[in-house]
C-alpha cells in the first residue's frame, strides 16, 4: 500500500552487540525485540480481526496481496489461509534479497501467524452494513499492517515488490502500488460484481489511510542526517550493510561539550521507509548519543538511491 512463535525466536534474537551501561539513550536489545513482537502480534490480531470480523462474511477484497488472496479464496474456494503463506512466499524471498535476513525472518512468521489466527480464531461478525463493513474492515486490516510494519515485518508482501520494481524501472512506489490495485480490482469487477468491487475500494482507501497515520507520513522516501563522532564508521556502515549512497559534508558544532566551535563530518544519506528500522539500530549500535535528523521526500531523482549489491 501507499505506504508488511519459541523456537522461531532464535532467529528474530539473532546475536547483536550489547551496548554499554555507559551509553546514554540505548535501549537493551530485549526490549526493543519484545517491543517488535508486541508489535507484529498486536498486528497479526488486528488484520485477523479485519478478515473474519468483516470481509471474509461480506465477500469483500482488500488491494495488494491480501487482496489477490481474497479475490482467489472468494472464486475458487480456497481457504485464505493457505493463500495467505502461499502468495506472499515470494514476496518474502524478495525481502530477504533487498531488505535483509532479519526482515524476512520477521515477515515469515508474521505472515505464518496470520494465517495461523485465521484458520484458529473465530471472531464474531460485526455487522451486516456494507458501506460499515468496507470502512471498519479497512481500518482493522491497515492497521494491521502498520502495526507489523513498525515492528520490522510485513503482512502483506506488495510493498516490497513495489520497492523492488520503482528501483529497476525508475517508478515510484506508489505508482506500481496503484497499477498493481488497478488490475485487482478490474478483475474483481469482471468475476464477483461491480458493486462488491466499488465497496472494496473504499476497503482499501479505509486500509491505505489507516496504515499511512501509523507509519507517520505517505512519503516513500526519508532523508536522514546524521552528525557523530564516529560518522566514518556510520558511513561505512551505511554503504557496508545497508547498500545505500551517502553524502558527507563538513560542519562546525554551533555548541560542544565546553561551548567551543567543533569541526564534525555530517553524513546524509536516503533511504525508505522499511529500511530507517535498521538504520536507527546500526546508529545506536555504533553511537547511541549520535544526532539524527529525518526529513520526509516526497521523490528523489539522480544519485545513488538505487542500493548497492551487497557482498554476501
């Protein structure tokens, strides 16, 4: 969209530098992974809720891969489920190329506990109003996938693939997010009925806007400047495990430690939205006290936005 469990946790808890009692404003590892599993969990129950609470009772769709999961369970019966895992698995081999093992991971028993959820967990039905039914049932679903999203998963793999396609033809995200919507819902016209497929875009304008006030802003891209000590280490770190261009400038402090003018290299760099998550760990990892500065981009054009090949 405009602008996604024991054993399993090993992978989730993957070994990470500890930070120092010493460094001010770190987070204990564990705190911020169990904030990430409150988060993906608290998702995955939401989303759950939006399908059985309403969509799946009123037949209709949502865009995106939950949409073309409920478009195909609708037509040839297939329980959602099992539509659910298969059509985001290669979503989450995408992920895991452009995004990362630890968001693969994370997306891999997200999408396995939704499904888990919806084939376990009777909700009620809350009503029979479709124009009620459209909206609460988009809301539930956004928020579901806003919450995932914040805590480093998806529930829905199309945003990956947007990001993957507006990066090799030059798009942006948005652009084939609708193109991608556009055949769903033509397709829902032509097979369930015009009207379910109008109700079905007002459940994904309802998703769409829920899912963009969690995540704080539509923009696809954020510009963060970044003025440390140790920027070369945060540059290298950037170009090393991130795959992105930076840019580095020389600054002063306007004030130090003793009120002094300090020379400082400042890095600046451009990524999206998925990506900030790790960006802000590796930033704490290496300098907790580090002054990080994040701008909405609406677009960028030039430069090196497009991520290197990491070495593997």
């Amino acid at each position: 969209m405009l602008k996604t469990l024991s054993n399993s946790l090993n992978a989730i808890f993957k070994p990470e530098q500890q930070t120092s009692s010493s460094d001010l404003g770190a987070k204990p590892i564990w705190v911020r992974k169990l904030k990430d599993i409150f988060l993906i969990a608290t998702g995955i129950l939401s989303a759950s809720f939006g399908f059985k609470g309403f969509l799946l009772t009123n037949h209709f769709i949502d865009g995106g891969a939950t949409g073309i999961s409920l478009l195909i369970s609708e037509l040839l019966g297939i329980p959602l489920y099992l539509l659910l895992v298969g059509i985001n698995i290669p979503f989450i081999i995408l992920g895991y190329h452009i995004l990362g093992r630890s968001f693969a991971v994370k997306t891999s028993f997200a999408i396995a506990g939704l499904a888990l959820c919806v084939a376990t967990v009777s909700f009620p039905d809350v009503t029979k109003d479709n124009l009620l039914v459209a909206i609460f049932g988009g809301f539930f679903l956004g928020a579901g996938i806003g919450l995932a999203m914040r805590g480093g998963a998806v529930i829905d793999g199309t945003e990956v693939l947007a990001i993957y396609l507006s990066k090799k033809f030059g798009t942006t995200i948005g652009d084939v997010i609708i193109g991608i919507n556009v055949l769903i819902f033509s397709t829902a016209a032509y097979f369930l009925s015009v009207e379910v497929a109008m109700y079905s875009m007002i459940t994904y304008l309802a998703a769409s806007k829920t899912l963009d006030f969690l995540i704080e802003g539509i923009e696809e891209y954020i510009g963060v400047t970044i003025i440390a000590e140790k920027s070369e280490e945060i540059r290298e770190m950037i170009i090393g495990k991130l795959g992105r261009g930076v840019t580095m400038y020389s600054g002063k402090r306007g004030f130090g430690k003793r009120g002094e003018l300090a020379e400082i290299d400042i890095v600046y760099t451009v990524l999206t939205r998925l990506e900030l998550r790790k960006l802000n760990s590796e930033i704490n990892r290496i300098e907790p006290t580090a002054f990080v500065v994040m701008n909405s981009v609406r677009d960028t054009k030039g430069g090196m936005i497009k991520k290197r090949p990491l070495a593997h």
